[in-house]
C-alpha cells in the first residue's frame, strides 16, 4: 500500500465531516426561523381560497338554485284536463315545457299566461299555482303553466335574473296566440314577475293585454346583497366577488338586467301589481316606483300591509280574487291599446312598434267602447 496516498485519502475523508456538521449547525437557526413565517403564509392562502370558494358556491347556487321535481300535475291535483306542451322560446334557441289548461268553457279565447318565481318549478307550491289555475279555469280562462329554463329537469340552464327567461315567456305568448288566444294575461309572481316586465320592454305593444304582478322581483346587485343579508353579513367584497362570478356560471352579468327601464317604462297595457309590506325578499319600493311610472287609466297597486313574499293569494284570498276578478273583466272589456298606444307615438316613446300598433288597433276600436276606470283598486292600495 502506498502510505502517502493512504495518508492523503484518510486526510480527504475525515476533514469535510467537521465542516459539514459545523455548516448545518449554523443554517439550522434560520431554517427554524422560517417556518413560522411559511406556516402563516400557508394558513393565509387557505383561508383566502376557502373564502374565493365560498363565494364562487353562492354564485352558483344563484345560477343553478336546488328545484324539486314536479311533485303532481293540474289532474291529479285539481281535476283540470291538461295536455303537455313544448314550444320554442322567442329567440329559437330553447325549448320550453309546459301544460296546457283549457277553459271550463270549451272554445274560450282568453287565456292567462302563469309566470312562476325563482327557485321553484311551474307548480310553485306556496302561492298556490294549482289554486290559482283552478280559480282561472272556473273563470272561463285557458291557463298556460310552463318551466323556466332554470327548472326543466330534461335541459337545465342557468338562471340569468329574467335575461333570458324573458325569451322563454314571450315564447310561451305566442304559443297561447298561436293556441287561439285574444286575450292574453301575463301572470307573474316574484323573479317570473320581474321577468313578464323584462318581456314586455321586448315584445310587440300587441303581445300582451294585461298582467297580474305578484311580489315582483327584479335581481340587483342591492336586491342579492339584502337577500343574502338573511344568511350573513355580506361586505363589499362579498358582492363583488359574488357579481364576478356570477357570469362564469350563468353566462350574463348583472348589468344586462334591464332594471332602470322596468322601474320607470310605461308599458301599453294595464298591470295590477300585488305586493305586501312585510315582504323581505322584495321590497314594495320596485312596484311603487313600476306604479307610477303607468299611464293606463286600468293599471293599478295594491299594497297589503304585513304581507309576506307571494303569500297574498292564501293570506287575504277572497280579497284578492276580487280585486284580481275586477281587473281582468276590465282587461276583458278593453277593445284595443289605442288611446295609450297613441300617447306612446306623440311621446316618441316606441317609435315604429307603438305608431304600427296604433294604426293596426284604430280598425277595432272603432267597434267598441272604452272601458271605464278600474273600481275598487287604486294605486294607494
């Protein structure tokens, strides 16, 4: 053996050991020091992804809210014949489903379009629709009940606060003129009230006769930020967070929801709205502010005192079927659009659609008489 290299590799070997250990020795205070400040950085992250995630499941929630399955059908539940229906929203792009009710009176051409509310299906149990298309039936109306887009359990689609909604409902009007209809009610309660007016600023003056508000609700960024109020404290970053993701899940921003235009348009038709002051998911201020904005002599507000969301129909229901009753013998009675229809042309409000309607209506009129101030009903309630 070589005793120099021994020596050498035995010196090679044994000196790095020392230098070594010294080395870790003296990085390991600042590697412990770390740590806390990783761990802090850590748990920071988690609780901001956790608190990101919360908020992108309430924008969902909003887009894809929980429906409950069609719990009957108008036969089962109040012996109405029916017959189920599909017709296309007015844009072509979805298919709708519904049921159809003819009238008690075979051949009648009045028909009542029910526009049903946010988070439930055409049943919606609480108001309740199965009565409410029983009364209409009795009443010589055919009855159109149809599921949003947001409760057809065969094609889900998002909900867009009555954006699209309101193609699917003016699709469900002329099925009901393609149906025979004459006169045609829109019924609407809650978001599906909100969404018939969202219609309504689409729609020819002709399309609808009249319409019944229950509740109405239009979703605001202020409207979502006093709902969710109910469950906890939304802060600033809350809304918007919601509101950013809200158009990834549903595909609309809440911008599109046309709301200064439903509180302040004066829509060519009368519209009896229905809303209660105990309401806490609306406030009565939206149909107020709807209300004064109508210049048809029919058009009218009633507010109940104490009244809860849509539950006018079962807490103050003979009251409630007379005023509505009152209104749609009025709607009924009214042979055409054409003295509000001509303050639109003079106004330059509608422009082409309102002076064609005026023109197209002036034929029919000349045939009827005007029908008088509503009775019973007045805007102060």
């Amino acid at each position: 053996m070589d005793i120099t290299t021994s020596r050498l590799q035995l010196e090679g070997s044994a000196c790095p050991a020392p230098l070594s250990v010294t080395v870790r020795r003296r990085h390991r205070p600042r590697r412990q020091a770390a740590y806390p400040a990783l761990l802090s950085l850590s748990l920071v992250g988690i609780v901001l992804a956790v608190f990101v995630g919360f908020h992108a499941m309430i924008a969902w929630l909003l887009a894809y809210p929980p429906i409950v399955s069609l719990n009957s059908n108008p036969f089962a539940a109040k012996e109405l014949p029916y017959r189920d229906v599909s017709f296309p929203s007015s844009d072509g792009r979805v298919l709708v489903n519904g049921w159809w009710i003819p009238a008690a009176q075979a051949g009648s051409d009045r028909t009542v379009v029910l526009s049903h509310g946010y988070g439930t299906n055409r049943e919606e149990l609480w108001v309740p629709m199965y009565e409410v298309a029983g009364w209409l039936h009795g009443l010589g109306y055919n009855v159109l009940m149809f599921d949003y887009g947001f409760a057809d359990p065969t094609r889900r689609r998002p909900a867009t606060g009555g954006v699209r909604e309101s193609r699917e409902l003016l699709g469900a009007l002329r099925f009901a003129r393609g149906s025979g209809s004459e006169k045609l009610i829109v019924w609407g309660f809650s978001m599906g009230a909100g969404t018939a007016l969202q219609a309504a600023l689409h729609s020819d003056p002709r399309d609808i006769d009249g319409m019944i508000l229950d509740s109405t609700f239009v979703p605001t960024l202020e409207a979502i930020r006093d709902n969710l109020s109910r469950y906890m404290a939304p802060s600033r970053t809350s809304t918007a967070l919601v509101r950013l993701f809200l158009p990834m899940w549903s595909g609309v921003r809440l911008e599109q929801i046309p709301a200064e235009a439903i509180r302040s348009t004066a829509f060519p038709f009368p519209i009896f709205l229905i809303h209660g002051t105990g309401d806490a998911k609306a406030s009565p201020e939206l149909a107020e502010k709807v209300a004064r904005a109508q210049r048809h002599p029919d058009s009218a507000l009633w507010i109940v005192e104490g009244a809860d969301h849509e539950m006018m129909f079962r807490t103050h229901a003979e009251e409630y079927k007379f005023r509505v009753a009152d209104f749609l013998l009025r709607v009924a009675a009214t042979p055409a659009l054409l003295p509000v229809l001509a303050d639109f042309a003079g106004d330059g409000a509608g422009a082409e659609t309102a002076a064609d309607a005026v023109a197209l209506a002036a034929a029919d009129a000349d045939a009827g008489e005007p029908a008088p101030a509503m009775a019973g009903v007045s805007p102060d309630g």
